[in-house]
C-alpha cells in the first residue's frame, strides 16, 4: 500500500470501514485540533476486534512541572524549543487522566498500558547524567508512578461494541 496525504482535521481516511487490523497513532493525537474526531475515524476503519496504538506525551510530567514552577514553559517531549520556536507545536496536552477518559468516551477500551522514559535524552537542553536517568529508569518510576515520570503514554486499545 502506497501512502497518502489527508487533511485529518477535515478529510475521512480514505479506507474503508474495517479495514484494517491494527492502526497505529504515534504522538498525532496532540498535534490535532480536533482529535476525537480523528480516533473516531480510526475506529471507523478498524475491525471490531482490531487494536489500536495510540501514543501521546505526558504534559504534566514532573520536570515539565519543575520547569513551569521556575516560570517557564517547556515541553520536554515537544521539539519546537530544538528551533527556538516561541510556541508548543502541541495544541493539545494529556495527562494520564485526561487521556484515559479521552481514550474511553471516543469508543475504545484500554488493554494495554505501557510508560515511556529515555536512558539518556538526546536533546542538548536536557542531558540528564545517565546515574540521573537511571534513578527513575533503574527503580522503574515511570511504570510505578506514570502520572508523574512518564513522558509518554502507549496505549493498546480495541474498539468497545
């Protein structure tokens, strides 16, 4: 299958209804202006016992935190600071909660969770020594407390009936 280019915040995916397996939404969902109704597209062309993969960073981590109490405003999973950008090319931010209930009332049910944090980061702006990186990939803090170590969410997710 060759790709194609559409307009996801007016155009239909240019599928048919159930046509797919599994569909894959990395790190879209954000970018969007209205993202319910792209996943409700996904889940159009879904079968009804297809997964989705949907993947968004997690905006209110804990050094996006720190960063915002020092009266700053850094994404650290938005690349538009590598630019010098003055704005977020996010135009929609999930939390852990936000994104549950957003996964839920757009049709889908989550099977699967899966928490994402780097070894070592690989931007400039944030080198984190690796014995840093290691105490919250070592103990495992993004898995045991996402809502505040996770920088992103993988969700596997089916379509509810």
């Amino acid at each position: 299958m060759e790709g194609c280019a559409v307009d996801l915040e007016r155009e239909s995916l240019p599928f048919r209804n159930g046509e797919f397996d599994v569909t894959l939404c990395y790190d879209v969902l954000e970018h969007v202006f209205a993202p319910g109704r792209l996943l409700g597209e996904i889940r159009r062309v879904l079968r009804p016992d297809g997964v989705a993969l949907l993947c968004v960073p997690n905006t209110l981590n804990l050094f996006n935190r720190l960063v915002f109490l020092l009266g700053e405003y850094v994404d650290v999973m938005d690349t538009s600071h590598q630019s010098e950008d003055l704005f977020s090319n996010h135009i929609r931010l999930f939390s852990k909660a936000l994104f549950e209930r957003f996964v839920t009332a757009n049709g889908f049910r989550v099977t699967e969770r899966h928490y994402y944090f780097p070894e070592r980061f690989s931007d400039a702006r944030f080198r984190l020594p690796p014995a840093l990186a290691q105490g919250v990939v070592g103990p495992r803090l993004h898995v045991r407390f996402p809502t505040l170590f996770a920088l992103g969410f993988l969700y596997c997710c089916k379509p509810t009936l």
